[in-house]
C-alpha cells in the first residue's frame, strides 16, 4: 500500500520577517563595535567636512557638487544625498544611532567612490610619485562600514541604550507594573 504525503510549502511571513526598529539597532555589548564607529566617524567626518563646508582644504558643497555631478556624471540628488551623507553620517556613528544605517550610507558611497579611482591602480599617491589616488582608502572604509552594518554599533551606543529601554518596558508592561 502506497501512502501519499503532501508536503505543504510555508508561509513567506514565517520566513521573511519585516524589520522592526529593535532589529536594527539591536546590537551586543562589545568594544569592537564602538571601536569601528570611532575609526570609520574619524575618517569620513574630516573628509566630509571638505565636501560639505571646505574644511581642511576642500572645496566645499558648491564645487564638490559641480565635481560630482560634472566631471563624474553623477545625478544632482544623488550627488548632494552623498554629500549630506558623508557630513551627518558620521555625526550619527560617534553616538551609535542608527549606526547600521550610517555605516550601510557611507560603505555604499565608498564603493561608488573606489570605482573612480579604478584606473589609478590600487595604492595611494603617498609620495606624489603618480597622479591621482588608488582605491585602498576605500576598501578599508568599506570593511569598516560592514563590520557595523553586521554587527551593529556596539557599546555605548544609543541604539544598545534605545533598545534596552524597549526592552524594559515590554517587560513591565508583560507584568502590569506602571
């Protein structure tokens, strides 16, 4: 006697989850975490600055848009999100909110960035002994930005901090205390 068996598929919702915020910033109680933020804020703030405001010798947002969206062919919106992006992401490491977020903007403008140094080959231009800058800069950004968006933002991070405290109040709210 042959017996059927039906196999039965499940649900995409039992596999798929949305995203809720606690998800996002869920993130464990480690020092590399923090030390990542440090690193990757350290960097691209100061190389932001130079893009939004003409700090440290930039050129500012007028011509660094004019460069992007000119010399590069990089859509106008695109080009000012970046710039945005590179000036206020950083801001959003140094505290740990929405770190997974900041960290996932800035690798993504990295690795636009590293294809237009393609042609200058990998190193920089320590010594002037070429023109123009290889990609090294931006892979290590780029490694950076992924151990976050991975692992999250780590200690003494705002997102560590937001999802304790809702974590807290499920729980009380669980056991009817006000």
């Amino acid at each position: 006697m042959q017996t059927t068996r039906t196999v039965t598929r499940p649900e995409l919702s039992s596999i798929v989850r949305p995203l809720s915020w606690r998800t996002v910033l869920a993130t464990p109680d480690e020092r590399v975490g923090l030390a990542q933020r440090g690193l990757l804020a350290g960097i691209m703030f100061p190389h932001g600055a130079q893009h939004a405001l003409g700090w440290f010798g930039g050129y500012g947002f007028e011509g660094t848009y004019g460069w992007m969206t000119g010399t590069l062919g990089i859509p106008g919106p695109l080009a000012a999100l970046a710039i945005f992006t590179e000036l206020v992401a950083p801001l959003f490491l140094v505290v740990g909110l929405g770190g997974r977020a900041a960290a996932a903007g800035l690798g993504a403008i990295l690795a636009v960035a590293a294809t237009t140094h393609l042609s200058n080959g990998f190193f920089m231009n320590w010594l002037g002994a070429k023109s123009g800058e290889g990609f090294e800069y931006h892979l290590l950004g780029i490694a950076l930005a992924i151990g976050i968006v991975v692992r999250g933002s780590g200690a003494l991070s705002l997102d560590r901090a937001l999802v304790s405290a809702g974590r807290a109040e499920r729980t009380s709210a669980r056991r009817g205390s006000p």
